[in-house]
C-alpha cells in the first residue's frame, strides 16, 4: 500500500537519489566546518586536537564523495552516479569514525579518550584506504590492476 502511495506520488529512487547526496554533502560539510572549529577554538589536548583534525578528514571524505555524486547527478551522467554509489557506502566509515572523533574522544574522562580514538582513528583510516584503493587510476598507478 504504501509502495503504491509512493508510486503515485512520482517519487522514486532516481529522483531521491541526487537530492540525498546533496543533503549528505552538505551536512559533512558543515559538520567538517564545526570539527575545524572544535579543533582550533576547542581543543585542550593533544590527542582532541588529533581527534578533531581527524573528524575534519572524514566528514571531508564524505563530503567530496556525496558531492563528486551530486555532480554526476547534476550532468546526468548515471553510469558514473551509480559507479560513485561503492564510494559512497565507503565513505560512510569516514564519517562514522569522524562522528566518534568529534563527540565522544572530546566529551570523555582523559583517561579513557585512547581508548575511543584509537577504534575511531583506525575506522576513518580503513575508510580512506578503501577510497584510494577504490580508485581505479590509483590502482594502475600502483601496478594493482592490468589493463589490456
């Protein structure tokens, strides 16, 4: 029933998709934004600094990936759309990780904050691998794909 309100309504997964990749561009966005804030205004440690620039990496991460897709979106080039669609599943563990930077390494006892940035620190760096790693002209380069 609700499948068939959606259907007559004309909202489908083409129309949502680039407007959700908009909205997920702009809130990393802003969100990278606060976390540089957090860093230079806010920061009264070593390791919440570090925990704040690496905040600002992976809400950047995701940034540029949801907005890379808004721009292929906007040129409608759907083939490259769909290709950035991995990417951005990607992504996702840098903004996961950066979401742990920002809020919890900050907010805990000193003595426990190793021990959140650490799992998070190491979640925003397997996101970045696999966006270079997912990157084909990274993987020629490297010698990690043939190309006949």
């Amino acid at each position: 029933m609700i499948r068939r309100r959606v259907e007559a309504v004309g909202v489908n997964a083409d129309r949502f998709q680039p407007w959700a990749s908009v909205a997920g561009a702009v809130f990393a966005g802003v969100l990278a934004v606060g976390s540089a804030y957090g860093a230079v205004a806010l920061a009264e440690t070593a390791l919440t600094r570090a925990a704040y620039a690496g905040a600002v990496v992976g809400f950047g991460a995701h940034a540029l990936v949801n907005g890379t897709r808004t721009r292929a979106h906007a040129a409608g080039d759907r083939d490259a759309a769909e290709s950035l669609a991995g990417f951005e599943a990607v992504s996702t563990f840098c903004f996961l990780g950066a979401v742990v930077l920002a809020t919890s390494v900050p907010a805990v006892e000193p003595s426990w904050r190793p021990l959140f940035f650490a799992p998070a620190a190491l979640i925003v760096v397997v996101g970045l691998g696999g966006l270079v790693a997912g990157n084909r002209r990274v993987r020629e380069r490297l010698g990690w794909e043939i190309t006949e």
